[in-house]
C-alpha cells in the first residue's frame, strides 16, 4: 500500500510531491510502469530512426507492441558506461525519443543524478548540443540543472546523452492517482511562471511544458530544461504535433506564447487530470466542460487562444496569480487516499 502527500505551503511556497510507502519503495525520481521518467518528453530522434536502432538491438521482425519493445531495448543497456564515465544504472523510463537512467557522479553532492538518452545522427547533434551547452548555463531555482553533455556510442550505435539532476517525481505522475485543487494549482502555477519569466526574459522557452515535465527535486519545483531552446529555433521534436503544440507550431510559426498555450494545457491537466479535448478542432475560442474550475476558467480559456497575440503574458498571469492566492488558507498537508502501485 502506498500513500502520498501533497504538502502546500502557505505563501511563496512550491507544491511538493512526496511519495511515502511501507512496501519495499522505488528510489526516489522513479517513474511508475508504463509512466515517462522525469523530464523524459519526447525529444530528438525520429521514430524511423527509433525503429532501425530496436531492430538492431533485438534483429528481425517487430513483433511486440513498439513501446514495450523499446522499453526492452532501453533496460537492455544497464550496466553499460558511457563514455567510460557514467554508468548506467537503475533504468528510470523512456519515451518514443529517449531513455532515462540513474548514475552517479563524483563530482556531484549528492552523487546520484540522472542520464538521458537519444539515439542521433550528426544534423540531430549539431542542432541540439549547443541548446544544452546554453541551458546548461542557465541556473534558476525553478530550472531543472543539466551537468553535463556530448555524444557516445553505445555497441556502436551512436546516442547524444545528457547528465541532470535526479528529480523525485512528476506532476505527471501524482495525476495519475488525483487531479491537483485549486489551491494546489495557483502554488504550482507560481514558480512554473517565476522560471518561464526568466527564460522568456532571454528570448528563450521551455520548448515541452507538460505535467511529465514539471518536476520535484527536493523541495523546490522545477522544469525539465533539456527541451530550452531559443525562440525562433523551432522545435525540437520532429513528431507530429501533439495536444502541447499550439495551432500556430504547425506552420512553424514559434514564439513565448508557445509556452503559455502549453502551460493552459497543463493547467487544465492538472486539475481534470486529462488534456482538453476539440484543441485541434478550428474555432474562435475553446470551449470548457460546465464543471471545470471557476477560479481558473478564465485564465485557461485565454491561454489557449487560437492567436498568439491572445493568450496572456507572464507578467499578466503572475500578476493574476497572486492575487488569486492572497488570503488563501495556511499551509495543510492534504492525504490522498491509499492506492495500490500496478
């Protein structure tokens, strides 16, 4: 039986996540079966490419459900070192793009920390090494820390790998077992905008904001930060656009109000515990369950303008954001009912 804990501070605080359990536990920043790992959206790579490097690995035919066999093939490099300096680990979780694992580095306090994954070719490489070297440079409270990065080869297969923080766990995941209250959003919601603030102040997005990549490291909320990329860089992602993607992403249009659609996502997300549905239906204005959240209809219907120039910024949603929590209840620690892991 497992319990978890939603700890919501009482002002200028971050949500917290935190998993307790009296059956023998994963480590924290373990991804639940079947869940993306932490800060492991889709990324590089395309999924011809995927296809080629699991054939490779296993030979032959697919046969299996494509997902699980990458999973395979991911938990089939445990055990591996790359580049002769980290190894791999406790196999964390993948995407369609990537796969994630625990290692340790000497020169880290704590030494835990996570690897990522991405099968490359050199175009895919020379775009994206430099994104991680500048996000890389980055450090914000709220930004998820990249250490390290390069290329490496794997049984001669050739990979990018990123080196980050190991974070404890997931919006994503929590969604999995409650939507989040309203209160809960506006905690999150503040520090998520304190770093989009700060990227957007550079002329740079946090490129895939969802629940699986807002993230808990000890008691400080972060985003994932190996998705940053400038923003007229485009996107990093050569999948089809999904439910994240504003309308415009499909014309290549790419701008900070990226960000702010993604976040209305997630907002709805959070606290419906699904993505809205109709987004790429064309119309003038989305259109909200009669249910949803009254404290946050508003502010959602606007972030998910179909023009760009519609949605909010940061500063206005800050704003917005803070005063909505003035006068909000002290902090609680609000139990989330017993449920069984698998």
């Amino acid at each position: 039986m497992v319990s978890q804990r939603l700890r919501v501070p009482a002002s200028g605080g971050t949500v917290l996540f935190s998993p307790e359990t009296s059956a023998p536990a994963r480590s924290p920043g373990s991804a639940a079966p079947g869940t993306e790992a932490p800060g492991t959206g889709p990324l590089l790579g395309t999924p011809e490419m995927d296809h080629a490097v699991v054939e490779r690995r296993f030979g032959g035919h697919m046969s299996v459900e494509p997902r699980k066999l990458m999973s395979e093939g991911w938990t089939s490099w445990q055990g591996h070192v790359v580049n002769g300096v980290f190894p791999l680990g406790r196999y964390l979780g993948c995407s369609n793009h990537s796969g994630v694992f625990l290692t340790v580095s000497a020169a880290r306090r704590p030494p835990e920390v996570a690897v990522k994954l991405i099968p490359t070719n050199r175009a895919l490489a020379e775009s994206q090494l430099p994104r991680w070297k500048r996000a890389g440079a980055l450090a914000h409270p709220h930004l998820l820390r990249l250490w390290e990065w390069g290329g490496c080869q794997l049984d001669g297969l050739p990979y990018l790998y990123t080196v980050m923080e190991y974070a404890d766990q997931t919006l994503a995941q929590l969604l999995q077992h409650r939507a989040l209250t309203d209160d809960e959003a506006r905690e999150m919601l503040l520090p998520t905008l304190d770093a989009l603030a700060f990227l957007h102040g550079r002329d740079l997005v946090q490129g895939q904001l969802k629940p699986a990549n807002i993230l808990v490291v000890g008691d400080q909320l972060k985003l994932a930060s190996d998705t940053i990329r400038h923003v007229n860089a485009g996107t990093m992602s050569a999948n089809t656009p999904t439910v994240y993607d504003p309308p415009e992403a499909r014309h290549g249009s790419s701008s900070t109000a990226d960000d702010i659609w993604a976040l209305g996502v997630s907002l709805f997300e959070a606290l419906t515990r699904c993505p809205p549905s109709g987004l790429g239906e064309p119309r003038e204005a989305i259109v909200l369950p009669a249910d949803f959240s009254s404290a946050f209809r508003e502010v959602v219907v606007r972030c998910l303008s179909p023009s760009p120039q519609d949605r909010p910024s940061v500063t206005e949603l800050v704003a917005w954001a803070r005063g909505r929590s003035a006068g909000s209840a002290p902090a609680a620690t609000i139990h989330i009912a017993d449920f069984r892991n698998g």
